[in-house]
C-alpha cells in the first residue's frame, strides 16, 4: 500500500495534520507502508506554482489533488486523513498493536 502525503506524516500529533493523523493511523492498526510525498504543499506559497504538476497522480488516482490519500494493494484508493483513519481502525493489520 502506499499513502501520499505532502511530507508532514511524521511531524506533529496525528490530530495538528492531516497527512499526520493518517500516517498514525495506518502505524497504529499495524501496517507497513510506503510513504510517496507529493510538492504543492497549500500553504507553501512558492509551490503554488507547480502545485498542479506535482499533484498529477495524486489527481489521476483520487479524482483531486488533496492529500492524504491512500492506495491499497488491489487499487482501491481512500481519500482523506479521516477516512483512512476509519479504514484503519475497521481493518487493523495486527489487532494485538491497535488502540495500543
């Protein structure tokens, strides 16, 4: 699976950023997962500019260029940090680690 973010999975608590609170919830129900960081950060000005290009897969996949968003390994795609959140917590990877 992989999950795309803007690079802030791990800095900060899960619930000061989206691409955090995702992250957090993937390594709490157990998975292993590769990261993919996309440019265009929102609220980095001077990556406005290249925001659409750097987003293009993100887009072709999800339908928006808004991270998180994650790719299962059939190719079903979850969209948004508290989605995948939900999806974490209804299919932990290792139930002994969940809520842990």
């Amino acid at each position: 699976m992989i999950l795309y973010t803007c690079g802030q999975k791990t800095h900060g608590p899960g619930f000061a950023h989206p691409c955090a609170k995702a992250g957090k919830a993937l390594d709490a129900a157990g998975y292993e997962y590769e990261i993919k960081t996309v440019g265009g950060y929102r609220l980095a000005l001077w990556t406005w500019g290249t925001r659409t290009a750097d987003r293009e897969e993100v887009k072709r996949l999800s339908g928006t260029n808004e991270v998180p968003i994650l790719v299962l390994d059939d190719g079903e795609v979850i969209s948004g940090s508290g989605t995948i959140a939900k999806w974490a917590r209804e299919h932990p990877h290792s139930p002994a680690k969940f809520g842990a």
